[in-house]
C-alpha cells in the first residue's frame, strides 16, 4: 500500500490489489499514509491454494475494474 500512496503522490495511477481477507487492512493503512480513497481493487480470498482456472476467472472478471480505477472512471 505505501509504495502505490508513493507513486500516487509522484502522479503515477498505481492500483493496490487486496483480497477480501486484508480489504480492512488496506484501507486503514492507505488512511495512515496519507491516500484515504487509494485505488484499491479487492478480490475473492484466498489466492493460495485457489485452482489455477479460478485464479484466470477472477483476474478476467477484475479486468474492466482495474481499467476504470486507472482511468478514474470509477
């Protein structure tokens, strides 16, 4: 989280990707250093131990998320 607050300060669209399992904690973290609304895009936990297949599925579905969050479309 702090490197993408990094970036973001340096006027690089950066996007955090989080599970559901440390959603809370991304967002007290992009609280604490400074970037309350830090682009964040939360996916299905957990990643380990998650099918392969499952994994592309959940990236695919993420995709127009992840776009609209750079694109501040969202």
């Amino acid at each position: 989280m702090s490197d993408a607050i990094e970036l973001e300060k340096l006027g690089h669209p950066s996007v955090v990707v989080a599970t559901t399992q440390f959603e809370a904690i991304a967002k007290a973290m992009s609280s604490h250093f400074g970037l309350p609304n830090a682009r964040t895009l939360v996916l299905p936990h957990p990643f380990g131990g998650t099918d392969p297949a499952m994994l592309m599925n959940w990236a695919d579905a993420a995709v127009d998320d992840a776009i609209a969050l750079l694109t501040g479309r969202r």
